[in-house]
C-alpha cells in the first residue's frame, strides 16, 4: 500500500534487524490473498520442554497454605453456583473472580468458572480460554475436554471474523489515495502517538506533547533523563531508517556496547524467566527458522505478527528494548501486508503483560485477540481521521498528559477536506 511507504521498511532496527532480512526475503513471494488458520497445536508456540516444566511444576509438594487456599477457593465456587441458581449473577460472577485469583491453576475452578462464563454471561470466548488453561494444568480433565469440543470451533470462527474485517478494514483504507491531506495528518499523528504509547509502555515518563516536541524540535525537555530522550530518539532513527540500510544496526541512542549484542546474562521480567544466555543463539536461529517456514508465512498477517512478537519477547534475546524491538518486528509485517503499524496504548500495559503472561502458561490466543483488537482500533482512527468511517470516534482519548482527543473539522467553507484539532 503504496501510502505507508514512507515509514514502511519498519525493521529491527536498533537491536535485531537480521530477524527481518530473512523474514522479508522469504515472505515477498506468498500469495497474501490465501490465508490458513494454524492448527491448535501450531498456535502453541512455546518449546515442548517448557509445557512439560511447567506441567511438573504443578506436580511438586504443595504448602499448607497453597493447599488452604485451593479448598477455600472450591468453597467459594460452590457458594457462587449456589448464587447462580438463586438468579444472583452479579454476587456468583463475583466470587468465581475471586476463586480464580485464589487458586489460578486449578482445573475444577477454572472450568466451573468457563461454563459459568459460557452459560451465564454468553462470553463463550473467555469460557473456552478457561477450558484450555485447565486443560494445560490436568490435559484428562473430562468436564474440560467436553467442554472445549463444544466452545473450540465457535471461537475459531469468531476470530476468523475478526480477522476479516480487519482485511475489509485495510481494503477500505487502501483506496484512499496517498496525496489525501487529510491521511496525511492522521499518519503524522498516528507516528507521535505510535512513538509515546511504544516508549510508554516499557516505563518512558514523557508525555505525548514532550514527545512530540523533541521528534519536531530535537530540543531536550527539562526535568526528563537522557535516556528517556535517547528512548524515542532511538525508536525514531529505527522507523525511519531506509531500506538500503537494512543489514546495519541503528545504535546511535543506544548503549554502544549491549546495543544489538545478545545478552551475556539472565534476566528476570515479572513473573517471567526468559531462556539463560546460554541458549539464544539457538532459540534466536530456530526463531529465524519459523519466521521463514511456509506455514509461518501462510498465516494472516496479523496473526503473524502477533505470534512473532510474542516468540522474540518471550526469547528476550537482549539486555534492554525486547519489548520495542518485538513491536517493530511485529508493525514490519503488518506493514508489508497493507496495515498501518497497530497502536498498543500505554493505558492498556496491563492488559498487554496479562496477555503475553497467559501465553507464557500455553494459551497465546488471548494475546493475537489483544494485537488484532489494537490493529482494528488503529485502523479505525485512520479511517475516522479521513472521513471514511461512521459514526466518528475520538483518537486515543483519555491520555495521562491531559486528554488529548482529536476531532475532525471542517477545513474551511465548501471544502470536503477534514483538519485534526488537538485539545490537549
């Protein structure tokens, strides 16, 4: 799509832009008009070895107090299903909430909590996530087995319909011609807002009219550390860099030594232990592999570029910036396939760490939801922002730097053009 070009060619950049010259020289060739839905096993993208030690995880003595929770936890459930009989929803809903959170990896609460979600709240999405995490925890689980023979296919083709309107989406914004002024404000806007949410969510303080100051003005602002500067600085220098410079590394705002390197030491993200330094040279060449496999490239573009991020931020091959280098793999694809660079909003961090933790435990569909709900919100600020979708919605509201909303407005008498007002 040719109005994406000038920041398309987004690629690794700063830290990992190898992953996307094998990516590009393989994915150039496919049809992207036929896509496969991956297999179920396919969508568990996660080493073998990791289910299994998780699985044994399960297995070791419990404390007395794990063991107290657990029982206390089935206690609630079958109070809560003694409100669901009672017509008392709202108090059942409630209290499984809370059995969940007191023993997550419980199979016998995890699906009495899914089919109270499937039966009684019509959310047979979340139900059926339910049935596969307790089925990760006990695979032989039967009321979760039957369960999920029933739910597995209704959700495969609620995301299927999702993903084809995110195609009919990018179609409708493929046929508004480049020389729009009004795209070309909304993609403007869309790069600051990209930058400062990208920055946003790994921790950056600034706000989104410092950072647009330093991307228009490169002046520094007062009260904020160089590395917050060098942050979007560093994230600029990557989206724009040409393709003509691909096989170089973008290391002028970054850490001269780690920059691009492979770590040399074990990090901890969260909750999270990512692979010792030992094994990424070879979990980085089997990434670059799965990038470059048929099926790989067979997948939607979204779906594509969910599960390459997830799989390069899982690995976190290097000491700093996984998270921005995962999310520029992953707008590089979306990219090439005609979609505009999908916005996650620093609002929705928490939202964004619970989906990559539950795709750390085996389910990473919950996550390719979460990228293709951020992707169709994108796509509809840049239909929103030309005129090509109603009823009009606001862009990125509610920011923690004092709202700031966009509006369209009529740029003068008689003319059609639209104008983004900023009122934060």
């Amino acid at each position: 799509m040719n109005h994406f070009t000038h920041f398309a060619i987004f690629f690794m950049g700063i830290f990992c832009s190898i992953c996307v010259i094998f990516f590009t020289k393989n994915y150039s060739g496919v049809d992207k008009t036929k896509f496969s839905l991956p297999s179920e096993n396919f969508l568990q993208v996660r080493d073998d070895y990791q289910v299994r030690k998780f699985l044994d995880s399960s297995e070791h003595p419990e404390t007395a107090d794990v063991v107290g929770q657990k029982n206390e936890a089935l206690s609630i459930v079958k109070i809560a299903e003694e409100f669901k009989k009672d017509g008392k929803e709202d108090k059942a809903l409630k209290l499984f909430e809370h059995a969940i959170a007191l023993a997550p990896k419980h199979p016998e609460i995890l699906t009495k909590y899914g089919e109270f979600l499937e039966h009684s709240q019509r959310d047979v999405v979340k139900a059926d996530q339910m049935y596969f995490q307790a089925l990760i925890v006990n695979p032989k689980h039967d009321a979760a087995l039957q369960n999920r023979r029933r739910t597995a296919n209704i959700v495969d083709s609620l995301d299927q319909e999702i993903l084809t309107e995110l195609d009919k989406k990018r179609d409708a914004l493929s046929q508004i011609h480049e020389s729009s002024a009004a795209l070309r404000r909304a993609k403007k806007e869309a790069y600051f807002q990209h930058i400062y949410h990208s920055v946003g969510i790994e921790g950056n303080t600034m706000s989104l009219s410092q950072t647009r100051t330093i991307l228009e003005t490169r002046m520094a602002v007062a009260g904020k550390s160089i590395d917050e500067h060098n942050e979007i600085l560093g994230l600029d220098s990557a989206l724009k860099f040409i393709n003509a410079s691909l096989v170089n590394r973008v290391l002028g705002h970054v850490d001269p030594v780690e920059g691009g390197v492979l770590r040399t030491t074990q990090v901890y993200v969260g909750g999270h232990i990512p692979p010792g330094p030992g094994d990424l040279q070879i979990l980085m060449s089997r990434f670059e592999q799965w990038l470059n496999s048929p099926q790989t490239v067979a997948l939607h573009p979204v779906k594509l570029a969910a599960l390459a991020h997830y799989k390069l931020v899982h690995i976190h091959p290097f000491a700093d910036g996984n998270g921005r280098t995962s999310r520029l793999l992953m707008n590089t694809i979306l990219m090439r396939a005609g979609y505009p660079p999908a916005i996650i909003a620093k609002q929705q961090r928490l939202q964004y760490y619970n989906a990559l933790q539950t795709a750390n435990e085996g389910d990473v569909r919950p996550f390719v939801r979460f990228i293709a709900e951020c992707t169709g919100r994108t796509l509809d600020l840049y239909l929103w922002a030309t005129g090509s979708l109603t009823p009009q919605i606001p862009l990125m509201t509610d920011q923690e730097d004092g709202g700031m909303v966009l509006k369209v407005e009529p740029e003068s008498e008689g003319s059609g053009e639209n104008r983004i007002k900023d009122d934060g």
